[in-house]
C-alpha cells in the first residue's frame, strides 16, 4: 500500500484498504515519537479555517516536526499579483509536504502540477475536503464501533457541502443506509446521487423526524453563506433546518450527532451536554487523523 510522497486531493482516489488502513494508523498514533522531527509542513490557507488548520499544525508539531505558512495571503506576495502557481511553486522548495485550502474547486489538483511535493488538500471549494473525511469516518468507527450496517443522515446544506459529497463517496464501500435530509433547493447535487445509488440505498427526505427512529448517525451541516451569490437567497433559507433535544424523544437513545463546524444555530446548544452530541470529539480526533496522513505521505509509516 503506497503512500509516501502521495498526494491526498479526492476521496475518489482511495479503495476501502486504504481508508481503512489510515483509519488504522491514527490508532496508533497517541503513543508515536517525534518522528517528523526533520521534516517541515506548509500550511496555505487561501480561505479561513480553524479546525482544519490548526489540527494539522498541532499534529505536525506533536510528531516534532516545523510548520510555516499562512493563513491570510494579503500577507504573501500574492498581494503583490504573484500568481498562485509561482507561489506554491516556490513554498514547495521550502518544505516536505504542503496542506492547502484554496476558495476555487480543483486548486490542489491544479497546485501538483507546480511541485514535485506532496499536496494534502484540505478543501478546495465545495469539491472536496477529504482529511474532514478521514475524521469523520474515524469518529463514526470509534463512537458506533463500526462503519457496517448503519443508518445514517446528512441534514441540511447538501448542494454545495463538500465535507458531505466527500464522506458519502466514502460511505458507499461500506454496508450502510443514506438518507439526504434537505430542501429541494439545497439538495445533493444529481449526478453524485446517482452514482451513490449503485452502491448503496439512498433516501431523499425534506423532514429528518420521518427517519429519526431509524437513524444511528446524524451528520448536521451549517447553510454555508459564503457559497450564495446573493444575500436574500440565504436569507430565504436561514435556519430552515434545527436540532435541539426534543428530537431525541423520538430518536434511537444511542444516535450520534456529527458536526464538520461551524454551527451557525442549525445544533441548539443545549444538545451539547448530551451523550448523543460528539461534534466536539470529532473535532478533536483531528489529531490523530492528521498525524497518520503526515507520517503516511512522509514516508515515516
């Protein structure tokens, strides 16, 4: 199974073995030494993020290894009009391996055409997130103790959601049920639900409380304002979709509530404090997921 100096640009790329295999590794990383210590990271985040980037930067450090980047590029000569192949270009020389989030879909497959260097892709538009991908499997495995025989929703903002388009592609190697939970206007983008639908059972509803008895796992996804053209779209569909507690009277006792972050009100925050609620752990198992993807890429595993 080859994966040093691999780039991680689409979850498309990967056969169950090797999702499973990364899954794998990060259990073994809570007792790994400082095995990057002489290799760098570049971080370039061409758009905001939190978890994302610093996880990455957190597990980098925590296996001794050095970062440098940025995370607003008004700070870069790309401000100057450099363009962003001569950039990466250039920080590839700098560094062992590059993690980049970028606002325009295709940006890392278009970044390895200027590096010899291994591209991690930490998002590129609403195409792919596949290192969210990786958390997000790694937290159903460890909080349901499977990835098999699971009901599983995807709740809210669908069409453009790429943490959602990533972790269904993944889904379909596994034996599990999908239902879409969203408006008409907000629903998976057609030619991915067809092609999920010959691996998989796919259910398109606009109401969750229909599932809600079946449903072992809940993904929530925040109505991405940044993805409309106009203000008075967004505002037509804010807050459309909500889950606070009453929804776990009728739901399974042992449901999992999953959450990329941010919320922006669509998780009640009263949920939190439930065992059902494990959108923060999720976050945190960033950690070990970004330590494997590093240390499999680096060629340290």
């Amino acid at each position: 199974m080859q994966f040093t100096g691999r780039h991680i640009l689409n979850i498309d790329d990967f056969t169950k073995e090797e999702l499973l295999h990364v899954l794998q590794t990060a259990n073994k990383m809570q007792t790994q030494p400082p095995i990057l210590q002489n290799n760098i990271m570049a971080s370039l985040f061409f758009e905001p993020s939190t978890r994302t980037r610093l996880s990455f930067e957190s597990a980098m450090k925590r296996l001794g290894g050095s970062v440098i980047g940025f995370s607003d590029c008004d700070d870069t000569s790309l401000a100057k009009g450099e363009s962003f192949m001569d950039t990466i270009k250039v920080i590839g020389g700098y560094c062992d391996v590059i993690v980049l989030r970028h606002p325009k879909e295709g940006s890392a497959q278009k970044a390895t055409e200027a590096t010899n260097t291994p591209i991690i892709n930490g998002g590129d538009g609403s195409n792919q997130h596949p290192t969210q991908t990786f958390l997000d499997l790694y937290t159903i495995q460890k909080t349901k103790g499977r990835l098999d025989n699971l009901h599983i929703a995807f709740f809210g903002y669908l069409k453009y959601g790429r943490t959602v388009h990533s972790l269904a592609t993944a889904l379909q190697f596994f034996n599990v049920t999908m239902y879409f939970v969203s408006l008409k206007t907000l629903k998976m983008p057609p030619k991915q639900l067809q092609e999920l639908k010959k691996h998989i059972e796919c259910v398109e509803i606009e109401d969750i409380n229909e599932v809600a008895p079946q449903l072992d796992v809940i993904y929530a996804t925040r109505i991405q304002k940044e993805r409309f053209q106009y203000e008075a779209d967004f505002q037509k569909i804010k807050g459309s979709y909500k889950l606070d507690k009453t929804f776990l009277n009728i739901a399974k006792k042992d449901v999992k509530i999953l959450h990329p972050l941010p919320r922006v009100g669509e998780i009640q925050h009263t949920l939190d404090y439930t065992p059902n609620a494990v959108y923060f752990q999720q976050a945190h198992y960033g950690i070990p997921i970004k330590k494997a993807l590093l240390s499999l890429v680096l060629g340290k595993v």
